[in-house]
C-alpha cells in the first residue's frame, strides 16, 4: 500500500507578501469605486453609533471608514498597501471628513485591545491568508459587547466562480484555504467561537454592470489586484485569461445584450464581542 501523503502547509507570510504585491497592481480604487454602496449597506446594518469609534479593516481607498465617518463616528482605517491608503485620504480630505487612515496589516493590528466600539471589514480580511490570526485580532481590538461588521463574497456566487476562472490559469499555493469561507456562516462560527455572543448572516447581492462583457474584463485585469497579478504573470497567455473573464460575464448577465448586468453574491455578518 503506497502511504498517504499531505501536502505540505502554505508559507503564509511568503503568501502575504505576494498578495501585498497583487493589490498594488494596478489601481483596486477603480474596483472599489463601484462597490461602494457595500461598505454603505454595512455600516447601516451595524447600526454604527454617531460618537463611536470605529475601525475599518484592509480599508483599501476608505470605503467603509468614509462611510462611518458620514455618520459621525471616529473612523480609523488601515491598509497594507500604501498606494490606497494615500488615495482614501485623498477621497476624505474632497469631502470634508476626518477619517484617519494608516498603513497597517489585517494579521497584525497597530492598536491596543478593546480599542474600537466597533471593527468592520468590507471585502478586505477576508483576503488574510491566516483566517484564525486575522479572526483574533478583529476580536482583540474589539471592545466587549462591541460589533464586528463584515461583508465578505460567497464561495457559490459571482465572486468564487471569478475566482474558479483565475485558478484555472494561475493555481494558487497548495493547502491556501479559499477568501470566500468568510462568507458562509459555518465558517464564521469556527473563526469567532466563543469569542461573540451573537452573529448574524444575511445573504446579500451586488450588482455589477458595466456597458459590455469585454469592459468588464477589461478593468479586472487592468486594475483589480488578483486578476490583474494574474494576467501579467501569464504573459501572452494573458489574453486567454481576459477570454475567459469576459465569457464569464456574459454567461452571468441578467440583461440579455450589450450593457451588462451581474448579481454577486456576498453575505454581511454581524457579531457581538463577547
């Protein structure tokens, strides 16, 4: 009998630092821009207090710390690459908002515990190849009885089969546990346990749209960070991938011809700290 082997475990910092790379490619504000109204829907739903501070979590340009920020509270955000935090600061100086956002990494926050009344994360740690590290320190900085407000894309919608299409053309390490766990509830539960007294998942849909399959694949792989890492890791064989994305679209267009209409689906989870 030939012994089972396992593979070996992923060097997650050597991950991280890939990862770091893909999100500086291009421009994910340009990404971030359209989806907006998520982090707008989730601080909503978190029913953020004025007067609460509150942090945001791989931050990127400051969707979500903007959005807290509207409804007056302290808004903290932080992000590992540089580039973006520059340019959320840039997005609240136009408005007028003291948002204070820094450079910082979801896996290792720059703040003592019990910092935040509330920690929220839009599409951002879900991205941390060490979810349990990630998970405590959302706990960690998290005052007790605090929310924890996340947004996260599902393993079985728009998002995943993205995500299934790169993976085809550029595999990722072996053993990487998928960022779309985050949106499932099972998931969730294993990450926070004990560390929440309450969490609450609700199914949620995104709609992308864009004039034409082919602009929709075209922006991925210009300016969202891991289809853009991809399609300049593959060289010529680039065009096949930015096929395949823009095949994708199509398949998944609810309109029927020209301008494009996409429902992504993504989950919002809402948990008290214990």
């Amino acid at each position: 009998m030939t012994p089972t082997q396992t593979a070996p475990a992923p060097d997650l910092a050597a991950v991280k630092t890939r990862q770091q790379a893909a999100w500086s490619t291009g421009d994910f504000h340009v990404v971030a821009a359209r989806i907006a109204l998520t982090a707008e829907r989730l601080c909503d739903t978190a029913d953020l207090h004025a007067g609460w501070r509150v942090l945001d979590v791989a931050t990127g340009s400051g969707n979500a710390a903007i959005a807290a920020a509207r409804l007056g509270c302290t808004s903290v955000g932080v992000d590992y690459v540089p580039s973006l935090v520059a340019r959320g600061r840039e997005r609240a100086a136009a408005e007028g908002l003291d948002v204070d956002l820094r450079d910082g990494d979801a896996e290792d926050l720059p703040f003592p515990d019990a910092a935040f009344d509330a920690v929220t994360s839009v599409f951002g740690c879900m991205f941390a190849p060490d979810h349990e590290r990630a998970a405590a320190e959302l706990l960690r900085v998290c005052r007790p009885g605090g929310t924890i407000a996340l947004a996260s894309w599902t393993p079985e919608g728009f998002i995943g089969d993205l995500f299934r299409v790169v993976a085809a053309h550029v595999p990722p390490p072996a053993g990487l546990r998928p960022p779309m766990l985050w949106g499932t509830e099972a998931h969730l539960r294993t990450l926070f346990g004990d560390g929440v007294t309450s969490l609450r998942v609700v199914p949620r849909t995104f709609t992308f749209r864009f004039a034409s399959a082919d602009e929709f694949a075209d922006v991925f792989v210009r300016w969202y960070g891991p289809t853009a890492a991809a399609y300049r890791a593959l060289g010529d064989g680039g065009e096949a991938l930015r096929a395949d994305l823009a095949a994708l679209a199509r398949d998944a267009d609810r309109l029927g011809g020209g301008a494009i209409a996409v429902d992504a689906a993504y989950t919002e989870a809402i948990a008290t700290r214990r």
